[in-house]
C-alpha cells in the first residue's frame, strides 16, 4: 500500500504509461477495438494520479478510523439503528475531517506529482504541465500570479474550514 510513496513519479509514470499501451494494443491486436482511454492523455493521467492518490488518502483516513470507537456504532444498532443510518449519522460525521484533510492532501500532492503527470500527458495538458509550460517559455506573468494567487487563497481556505470542522466533531473539545 506504501509502494507509491517511495516509487519515483518518473519511473512510475513510465510504468503506467507502459502498462497503459500494452493492455491497449493487446486489445487492438486482438479484438480490433482502439482503446485511445489508455494511450497517452488526460484520462491516463487521471489512471496514474488515482493510483498515486489512493494510498496517501487511504492513510490519513485510516489514521483517524484507528482512534474510532466501534462501541458508537454497535450502540446505536442495539438501539434500532439501520446499517446506513448509522453509517450517515456516525461514521461519516466521525471522518469528515480526516475525508476534507485527505481531500487537501490529495489536491496539493497532485501538484507535487508533476513527474508522473509530465509521462502520461499527451496533446492536453492539464493545469501544472500548462502553468510549467508558460513559465518555461515566457516567465512569470500577471495570469500565472493569478491562478497561484487563486490556488493558495483555495487551499487556504479549505484548511481554515477542515481546522472548524475538526474542532467541532473532535469529542475532546466539546463540553
């Protein structure tokens, strides 16, 4: 599950690209059918940041279900709870904040992943191949300070209501 973690974004970009055309030009060679969802371009990039996301999202939400008390949810089945109320009305209110920190967390590290991105981009590059393409080719400019400016004041914000709604559902600062 850690794998991606320590794997560089170059090689597994590499990987995945590899993999990605293999299984389409098997299916081409074999069923005559152009699979283009796994040759290079935005859904492939997609494929290649899920597969790095996951584990980082699945480790901060695990993280907050060790401290979960389980006790909450069988008393409220004892009580005449359904499973999916439970689930609505327990569980889920218990993991919004480490679900919105996971949400963070994936959001900045998909930026941080520029390596993976840069291997399985094809002809439509997304927000971080395009904002590194200008800078390289023109510099800084007034639209790039922008959508910086507008990305951070975002992130900013989200952590600010992640902060509220820890303190909120947190038991221990609650009277």
């Amino acid at each position: 599950m850690i794998v991606p973690l320590v794997i560089p974004g170059v090689i597994m970009g590499i990987a995945i690209l590899v993999f990605a055309s293999m299984i389409a030009n098997g299916v081409e060679d074999n069923l005559g059918y152009d699979w283009s969802m796994l040759r290079p371009g935005l859904p492939l990039v997609v494929l290649g940041q899920f597969s790095f996301l996951t584990t980082i999202t699945s480790l901060v939400i695990a993280a907050r279900l060790r401290k979960f008390d389980i006790a909450l949810e069988e008393a409220a089945l004892n009580l005449g709870a359904g499973r999916f109320r439970v689930l609505r009305t327990i569980t889920i209110p218990y993991l919004m904040p480490a679900l919105v920190s996971a949400f963070i967390v994936a959001f900045l590290v998909s930026f941080e992943n520029f390596n993976t991105t840069l291997m399985l981009v094809g002809s439509e590059a997304p927000l971080t191949i395009t904002m590194y393409d200008r800078v390289a080719k023109v510099g800084s400019t007034p639209v790039l300070n922008a959508v910086s400016f507008v990305l951070d004041g975002r992130v900013r914000c989200a952590g600010a209501d992640q902060r509220g709604w820890s303190r909120k559902t947190d038991p221990r600062t609650t009277s």
